[in-house]
C-alpha cells in the first residue's frame, strides 16, 4: 500500500448476504457532514473492495458510509482499520 501523501486514505471491503449478489462494481458513498461537507462515492473491486482518498481538512469524528442504491441491504461493508 502506498503512503498517504495527499490526505487520508478510508479504504473497506463489501461482503454479499446472499449468494445471488456481486460484490464487483457497487457504488459505495462517504459522508462527512458538517459545515465543510464531504462526500464521495466509488466502485468496488472484483473483491469488493474500496478506496476512499479524502484530501481536505475534516473537523467532524463522525462519518457515514453507505451502499447506494436499490439492493443495498444486500451488502454489509466492513472498514478497514487505521494502523
């Protein structure tokens, strides 16, 4: 993994709760409310895996991410922890 040059990197992987879904190619959004908002959706990895590279200053702990979309509770996610 390459070092966090420009910013924080939040980075997860998505698991299917049933057989039938994929886990390749989901929209996956991030939120970080408050006055000066983030928000950021990408597409997981054949292994359901995703990357979020936030580059600008937060001063907000809470932050929300989410599957979008029709088949969402399909999915769980998982993130990856900070070392």
């Amino acid at each position: 993994m390459l070092p966090e040059f420009r910013g924080e990197l939040i980075s997860g992987k998505i698991k299917s709760n049933n057989a039938e879904s994929q886990v390749q190619n989901i929209p996956v959004a991030l939120s970080i409310p408050g006055t000066d908002f983030t928000f950021k959706i990408v597409r997981t990895d054949k292994n359901g895996a995703f990357f979020f590279s936030i580059d600008k200053p937060y001063d907000n702990s809470q932050l929300i991410v989410q599957v979008v979309g029709e088949k969402r509770n399909d999915f769980s996610i998982a993130l990856k922890k900070k070392k």
